[in-house]
C-alpha cells in the first residue's frame, strides 16, 4: 500500500437510499485504507440522500478501487466521480485582474486611449522608464522548451504548460511576483535564446525552467550576456541555494565545517553542477561528482561537455575514481539529484560518522529515507511526506522580489550564496534539529529575509552589473508630466 496523498484526492457524489447507513459508507472507505477528508450532504429527497464523499487515495488505481468498493454497497448509486486535481486545473489556473477601474469615460482615458498615449511616449524618449510605468516592474517570464520536467522528462511544452502556470502561482503568493507561463514549440537553443530577447521588453526577469541539460547551460549563458534583466535557471540555481542552506544547518548539527567535510554529488547535470559551483563558493574543498559513468577527474575528460570538463578539472582533489557506492566510504555527505534506488542503506552505512544524506530524487529519492536514517545523522529529501523537504520555493520567490525591487541586471554567484544563508538563518539556533533543518514552504518569513539579503548584497555589485539603475528615473521623477 502507498502513501495516500491530497495530489489523489477523490470526490464521490452518491445516492443512498434509506438502507445504507453512513457507517457502512465510512468503513467501504476505511476498507480500501483510504483516508475520509468529507461526508456531507448535498440533498435529500424521496430518491434517497445525496452525499459528496472525498477521500484521499495514493494513486489512480487506488481511487478506481475505492469507487469499486463503494458500488459494491446494497442501496448506493454512483453519480459522478471527479478528480480535485484535475478539477483545480479546469480552464488554467492563472488570469488577469486589472489594478485599476475601468468604470467610465475618465478612467478609460487613463488606462487606454487617449491618456496612454503620453505615457508612451515618455517611455520611448526614456526607456528606463518602463521599469516604473509598466509590467516590467514586477513581471517575471517561467520560459521552459517541456524537455525536462520534474519526474516525467520531456513532455513537450503544451504538458509543461501546467507546471509553469504552478510555478507563476508561486512566485505571487511567496514573493508578491507577477509571472507569466511562456512555453517555446521549439528545442533549438538558437531559436530559444531569440524568443526570450524578443520578449524580453515586456518582463523584469527571466526564469528559466525545465530545460534538459546541456543546452540549458549555454542558453542561460547567453541571455545573461545579451539582456539587461536577470536571467536565472531554477533548476540549477534554485536547487543549489536550498540545498546549501540545508547543509549550513546540517553541518551545526554534527559540528564540521563545509571547508573540512568530504562531499559526494550524485548527478552532474544542470542541478547537480551548480550545487557543486555553489558550495565551492561557500568554501568547500573536497567534492567528487557521479555520473554514469563513474567519479568525475581531471584525468578523463576527453570529449566531455564544457561544462562537466569545468567539473572535472576543478573538483576531486584526491583524484577518486570508480562507482558511486565505492566513493561514499569515509564521505560526511552525500547529495544526490539523480535517479531512485541508486543506494541501499548499507552503502550509507560506510559513510563517516555523523553523515549527512540529501536523497532529492523525485518522487523516488536515491535511498530510502528510513532506512539511511538507521545510519546518517541528518536525512533530507525533495518529498513534502518526510522532514526536511529541499524545495526551491523557498529560494525563487524572494530572490527575485529582492531583484526586482534592486532593478539588477546581473545574478552573481554571490547573490546565489547569500540567499542560502538567508534561508539558513531562518531556523535559530533553537528550533534546529535533525528533522528540521530547513524552513517549511509556508513559513512566511523566508521570502522577505532572502529579499533583502539579495539587496544587501547587490550594493556593491561592479558598476557593470548595475549600470541599469544609474539611469532609471525614481518614481515621482517617472510620474511628472512629459514635456516636448
């Protein structure tokens, strides 16, 4: 039996007749060990009662099985059985709201023709001015090809279109952020990289999404050097800010030092590479990348990537070679980002004491949980069902709110860095624990501290990097009335 989970959740509209007892409709529930959310009453009349039944199942299987079994009782007529989650995605689950009345001649000249004209042209003689009069001041686009989606792979960008509108719905409700789903009919980078920049004049930011590895690298790569408008990957980024601000707090616990530890990375595509990238940043020294193929090092690179040839020539100090379950001996953590069931508990059970496992595989992490509890000190996961839950909205959100609100052109590594410690800092000294290292996806002070670590932090940028700001206008400067 699976875990039931709300992503299942059933709603059974019946008709009992005087017979049937709610009782024995409960336990036709508990019976199939489905979990009862709702039992209420929507009619009754001579036809008998009518009842909405909603119940919790682990998969579609298990919901055909409840259905089954609630047929199966003397005196129940099944009328309708509807998929909440399909039912929250009926029509999309974005739209747009105006901010300000459109109720009569006076405000459609505002809004529209012919007031709109002016603002126009203030824009045109002054570009910068868009960053305050319209959209781009607080609108991100989540572009992504549907080449590499979370646990289903490349799905194409009309499947992809329901996790980018999932993604929007994020941005706005932890960060204050407008985004918009932009999904591309297209794999070619060129053609990918084109349609961001021609886009580009309408949004405060870029976040790229679910693009298979490696074209994801270069694509970010150029349209960080050929915007003026922050340009970020959460796949790679995202994921690396929450997991080293997991591993701050992890490492309290066990007492080491990142710059002291040995750190083993499963998966060296695009998450993988910027964990990697990120904790170097933080001060890591000894880390050793698996892919397929074995250990990454710098004596092996031959026709490799540029990107994994980055990895191998500047990780693997001590020039480890071989599998990935040999290399976990003697190791203080392990992240992994790759494929399920990988490990067994025993291959955990040769790490160093007081270990560290990151099992962030979806939905299967890398080795089971409970069983790499029975020998590491700190277990997370990318699964809300276990503690410790690595989740990138903890990280996108406030980045780009403190982004938006800098008016930044440029994401250093060291924006990236800070926003981990942001989040770390979340969780005192007091509420640290082995199964709570990292906020919950719901605590409402981590957007507004990542926020303004970001603005922090972008005060000293190079001029290069904000030469964007020199020229914007302030807002009552913006607002005056334009002269010609």
């Amino acid at each position: 039996m699976g875990r039931v989970s709300p992503s299942y959740t059933v709603t059974v509209r019946l008709l009992a007749d005087e017979s049937v007892s709610s009782n024995e409709i409960v336990s036709a529930v508990t019976k199939v060990e489905a979990i009862l959310s709702g039992l209420d009453v929507v009619k009754s009349d001579r036809a008998g009662l009518t009842l909405d039944l909603t119940a919790d199942c682990y998969d579609s299987e298990h919901r055909r099985k409840l259905v089954a079994e609630l047929k199966s009782l003397g005196g129940v007529k099944i009328l309708s059985v509807s998929d909440s989650t399909f039912m929250a995605h009926v029509g999309g689950k974005l739209e747009v709201h105006s901010k300000i009345p459109v109720k009569n001649r006076r405000d459609l000249s505002r809004a529209y023709t012919p007031g709109v004209a002016r603002v126009c042209t203030a824009i045109a003689d002054e570009p910068s001015k868009a960053h305050l009069l319209t959209i781009k001041a607080n609108t991100v686009a989540v572009v992504s090809d549907g080449t590499a989606v979370l646990g289903l792979g490349d799905i194409g960008p009309a499947a992809a279109l329901p996790v980018m509108e999932g993604k929007a719905i994020l941005f706005k409700e932890f960060g204050g952020v407008d985004a918009w789903p932009v999904v591309l009919d297209t794999k070619d980078t060129d053609e990918i990289v084109q349609i961001v920049k021609a886009i580009a004049p309408a949004y405060g930011g870029i976040n790229l999404e679910d693009i298979a590895a490696p074209r994801c690298f270069e694509i970010e790569e150029r349209l960080r050097e050929e915007l003026d408008i922050p340009v970020f990957h959460d796949d790679q980024h995202g994921t690396a800010i929450v997991v080293l601000a997991a591993l701050l707090n992890a490492l309290k616990l066990v007492n080491k030092r990142i710059e002291d530890v040995r750190i083993v990375v499963s998966g060296v595509g695009a998450a993988g590479s910027a964990i990697i990238k990120l904790l170097m940043a933080q001060g890591a020294k000894d880390i050793v990348g698996y892919g397929r193929s074995g250990a990454l090092h710098a004596d092996d690179v031959e026709g490799m990537h540029p990107s994994r040839r980055w990895l191998a020539e500047n990780t693997n100090p001590r020039k480890v070679k071989g599998e990935l379950a040999d290399g976990l001996k003697d190791a203080d953590v392990f992240i992994g980002v790759s494929h399920g069931d990988i490990l067994t508990p025993d291959d955990i059970a040769q790490m160093a004491d007081n270990a560290i496992v990151f099992a962030l595989a979806n939905p299967t992490p890398e080795v089971d949980p409970l069983g790499a509890a029975q020998h590491a000190a700190v277990v997370a996961t990318g699964r809300s069902d276990y503690p410790n839950q690595i989740n990138n909205v903890l990280a996108f959100p406030g980045l780009f709110r403190g982004l938006l609100d800098a008016r930044v052109s440029q994401i250093t590594t060291e924006v990236l860095r800070v926003s981990a410690v942001a989040i770390a800092e979340v969780v005192s000294a007091e509420e640290l624990s082995p199964r709570y290292i990292i906020p919950g996806v719901f605590d409402d002070r981590v957007a507004p501290a990542v926020a303004e670590a970001v603005k922090l932090a972008v005060k000293d940028l190079p001029t290069r990097q904000i030469a964007c700001q020199e020229h914007l206008p302030t807002a009552e400067e913006a607002c005056q009335e334009h002269i010609h």
